[in-house]
C-alpha cells in the first residue's frame, strides 16, 4: 500500500491539544492494523528543544537514538508505543541549517535560494522521508504553531503543494476551538470559521474539522459549521473536555473519525479496531476508588507541562495498580528541614526531579534525607538520583561538602563529576549523554525484580555521573550500585537495600513509559508506595 500523508494543523489558539488528537488517530490506525508514524514540525528557529527552559516550552523529550525532542513526541509513543527518532521531530531551525549547508557547498548551483522553493522544499523532503523505508501505511504529520502566524508560513505553503502532489494519498485535519460565551450562553462558531477561511486563503481545504470545546456542540451548530466551511456535515467532530486525554482515541472512534480517514485515503476498512487492551487500562481506571498519594518535589512544578512523562508514568503504574493518583507538587525551594516533615508527611511516596544547575537543590537534600530517615519509597532520576548520592555521602560517609562539579566545581568530594569525554565540550545544543544505553543489573536487586529482568535499556540526558572513585565507600556505607553499563561501567542505578524502595536511576524510566507498556520500574515503585500506604493506614 502507498504511504498516506495526514496532516494536522490548528487554528484560533495554541494549546488545543492537535499532539493528542494526532495520538488518537495514530492509536485508531493502529489498532486497525496499520503501520503508523507522527512527525512534528515545530516553527521556531532552535534547532532542538533541548537548550529551551522548561518555562518556554515544558518538558525536554528525549527519544531513544537521543533527540531531545518536542513534549508532543512523548504523547505520540504513550498512545501507540511506537518509537519514535530524531527524524520524527523537525524545527525551522533544521530546515534552514540543511539549507544552508547545502548553499555552502553549492549544492544550489549558483541559483538564488529562496523561501519558496528552496525551504519549502526541504520541508516536503523532511515530510516525506519517513516514507521511504516503506515501513509505514500513514504518516501523520503534525504543523506545531496556529494558522496565521508568520513563522508557519513556509510549512502550511509545503503542506500546500504536498496535497496537491499527493491527491488522495493526503488529507488535511484541522483542530479549531468553539468558545463558549457564558454570558451569551452560547457556543461561538465564528473563530472557527475565520481559522478556516485563513487555511483556505493559503490554498489548504481541510477535510477534516475538530471542534475542541468545554460544552458538547449540537448537530445543528455543527452543521452550520460544515457549510460555512466546505466541509461534510459527518466530517466536522467535536472533542469536549474528557476527564482524561486517554479517552480521546474513543471519543474519536465514536465519531468514526478513524473511518473518515480511511474513506478519504481509500483505505479498506475491515471492521472495527482493536481497543481491547485500551479498553482494560480504562476499566482499571474507572474502577480504581482508593488513591494512593506521590509527592513530586522539582523546581518547575508551577508549570503545568515541566514533568509530563513523569506525571503520565505515575498515573499509568497507578491506574494499573487500581489506584486514583493524587500528586503533590512540592517546590523543592521551599523545602527547609523545618517544613518537610509537613510537605510530606502526607506522601505514601516521594518523586525527587531531574534538573539542571543549583536552585531548589537543598530541597531536594533535605526531602531525601526525611525520606531516608523515615523509609518512605523514594525515586529520585536523574539529578534527583545524584542528589540521593551526595546526601547520602554527606550524612552517611560524613562528607559534609560532598557535591556535584556541577554545583561546586571546587568540592574536594565530587561524588558526581563529569564524565572524562564531556570536559572539552563547550557548545550546549545535543551534546549532553542522550538517548537509550544498555544497563546491566544485579539480579537480587529491587530494581532487577522490578524490571523482571537483569538487562535493560533505557533513555539518558545528562552531562554528570557518578564517580567511580566514591563507589566502593558508597557500597560499603550500605548504597549498592545495583545498575551499571556494562561498557564504560558508569553506574546507572543506586538502591539502599536496607530500606523499603530507596532507588536512584541515573536514566529517565519516564520517557518509555506508554499505556500500553507501562514502566516497570515505576509499577515497583508504585507498589512501594501502595504498600507504605497500607502499613499507614492499618497501624
Ligand atoms: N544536571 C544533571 C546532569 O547534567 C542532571 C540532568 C537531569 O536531571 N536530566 O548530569
């Protein structure tokens, strides 16, 4: 079967959520028996997420041949358990660096490089090349950004002459918003409309409406929609505010968006897909009454996208151990030795971040030495596992200016130091540790039972680790090095076997947490935490 192009673009205001509604169709294609892939294409000029803060632009993914990549990725391999790489996530930045590179080497031959056709070009060459390995049935390319803003231009042009190119190998989902004016008391059609005419002012006839609202939009508002914008009456789909975004593939299907899209791209439609597995996570869901509470303590907590594949890890270990989660987010600079006990008192279980630099670091010391001291299950990744070490060092190996050279360069104890091949690094952009390594561990350890196995792999962004040189005091102190990669023998994970669930991991179990294979570690250490609760509750 030839590849199919759909793209998905949106209108009126950011933050309508196109990376799950992209996640849903690729999740109904899927479970109909389709090989699919999502790309996002982000408008901005860095050349990756990966220099921006948390504050500009949420979470950091990172995929496993070690992009650091837009957030959206991360939703598209929670809803269909596809991997996905450097080249499913493309910036303005990418497009005009090949460009540009191509030009110094006279690539162009002596023609004047343009926009049009030059960076369009490489646009389409960027949409299309997933398509080449014949792997996939549907590409589903995500345009980041809002019709009508400057920098999305050159994307909407190259989307443009792709569907014209294409024909019926392509389509056009176009996400608007429909306002509700309560002081009207009525849903408002209008932005939609505009949004619309300022796709098809850029010569894009989308095929497919969806209609993000807080209120359900009758038929005949909906029918009105249709008319006003070309568009079949069945093809205009509302997507009201679901309690959770996992149910969004289902609200999709129950509006046959999956069979739209097949008739559109003349796809065979065999019956009906297979959400079975779906379906189980769900009923788990629904099910669960008793809640089981996680504090998450990091500098970023007030924003609401800085921890999202931590946060969806947790309610997936949590849904599948029946459980409603509540999470706690502690601002790690305002935890003092005074105040902890209060913060987390409550927690059956803490979270200590990942993160970069100095702020909010006491904090993080101080919650893990109340974690330690009182056995409440502790998870700390990344920089929150190299926080476990330094405060480990410092009160148990009487180390008291143990540091990280990242914080202190001077320490005479760098129990975490940076690695020999990162010292003559000096550009920021994609040169940190990134990406999946192979990670060997102890089979009588926690994490080794967690996983249920004692090789495994999993994803890395990170410039410090921890010091060989400190590993024997530390094991001896009662802190094993339970995880190592078996080629640099950097350690990867840390547990204090004395206590119920004290576990660092160097790497990010987060990011390959998905719904349908939920994170093994984060279930052990959920269980933890369940177990924590109960001894609460029945002493
Ligand atoms: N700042 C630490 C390092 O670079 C940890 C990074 C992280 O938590 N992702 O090693």
């Amino acid at each position: 079967m030839d590849t199919k192009y759909l793209f998905v673009t949106g209108g009126v205001v950011s933050s309508l959520g196109k990376g799950i509604i992209s996640s849903s169709i690729a999740c109904l294609l899927k479970a109909r028996g389709y090989r699919v892939t999502i790309q996002k294409f982000d408008p901005y000029i860095n050349i990756d997420p990966g220099t921006l803060n948390p504050y500009e632009h949420g979470e950091c993914y990172v995929t496993a041949d070690g992009h650091e990549a837009d957030l959206d990725l991360g939703h598209y391999e929670r809803f269909t358990d596809i991997k996905t790489t450097r080249a499913n996530n493309i910036t303005t930045g990418r497009i005009y660096r090949s460009v540009i590179d191509k030009e110094r080497r006279g690539d162009y031959l002596g023609k004047t490089v343009q926009i049009v056709p030059h960076i369009t070009d490489e646009i389409k060459r960027a949409v299309k090349a997933l398509g080449h390995s014949g792997d996939f049935d549907f590409i589903i390319t995500e345009i980041g950004g809002v019709v009508g803003d400057i920098e999305s231009l050159p994307f909407l042009e190259a989307v443009r002459q792709l569907r014209w190119e294409l024909g019926d190998r392509s389509m056009v989902v176009h996400l608007t918003y429909v306002p509700y004016i309560a002081a009207a008391g009525e849903l408002k059609t209008k932005p939609t409309q505009h949004s619309v005419k300022k796709l098809q002012e850029l010569g894009i006839q989308p095929d497919v409406l969806v209609l993000r609202t807080e209120h359900p939009v009758p038929a005949d508002v909906r029918r009105k929609i249709a008319l006003f914008c070309n568009v079949a009456p069945d093809a205009v789909i509302q997507s009201v505010d679901v309690d959770t975004i996992y149910r969004v593939p289902l609200k999709m299907h129950e509006q046959h968006l999956d069979r739209i899209i097949l008739h559109k791209t003349r796809c065979p439609e065999d019956g009906e897909p297979d959400m079975s597995r779906w379906l189980k996570f769900l009923d788990h869901m629904d099910r669960a009454t008793d809640t089981v509470d996680i504090a998450l303590v990091g500098k970023y907590v007030e924003l609401q996208d800085a921890y999202k594949s931590i946060e969806e890890a947790l309610f997936q270990a949590a849904t599948y151990a029946d459980r409603k989660l509540r999470l706690h987010m502690v601002h790690s600079e305002k935890v003092t030795p005074d105040n902890v006990a209060e913060l987390l008192g409550e927690a059956d279980a803490v979270v200590v971040a990942p993160g970069f630099g100095q702020r909010g670091i006491e904090g993080k010391f101080t919650a893990l030495r109340y974690c330690r001291e009182h056995d409440v299950p502790t998870l700390g990744i990344c920089l929150g596992m190299q926080c476990m070490v330094i405060e480990y060092a410092r009160d148990v190996l009487d180390l008291p200016e143990a540091n990280s050279t990242e914080m202190n360069p001077q320490t005479p104890d760098p129990v975490i130091d940076l690695m020999e091949e990162q010292k003559s690094i000096s550009a920021m952009g994609g040169t940190m540790r990134l990406g999946a390594y192979e990670c060997r561990l102890r089979p009588e350890s926690r994490v080794a039972r967690a996983y249920g196995s004692q090789v495994i792999s999993e994803r890395h962004r990170h410039r410090f680790e921890l010091n060989n040189d400190y590993r024997e005091r530390l094991e001896r102190a009662g802190m094993a090095c339970v995880g190592e990669n078996p080629g640099s023998h950097l350690v990867e994970v840390v547990e204090v076997p004395a206590l119920r669930w004290y576990v660092g991991t160097q790497y990010h179990p987060e990011y390959s947490s998905t719904v349908l294979s939920p994170s093994p570690l984060f279930a052990g250490f959920m269980k933890a935490a369940i177990d924590n609760h109960t001894d609460k509750h029945t002493h």
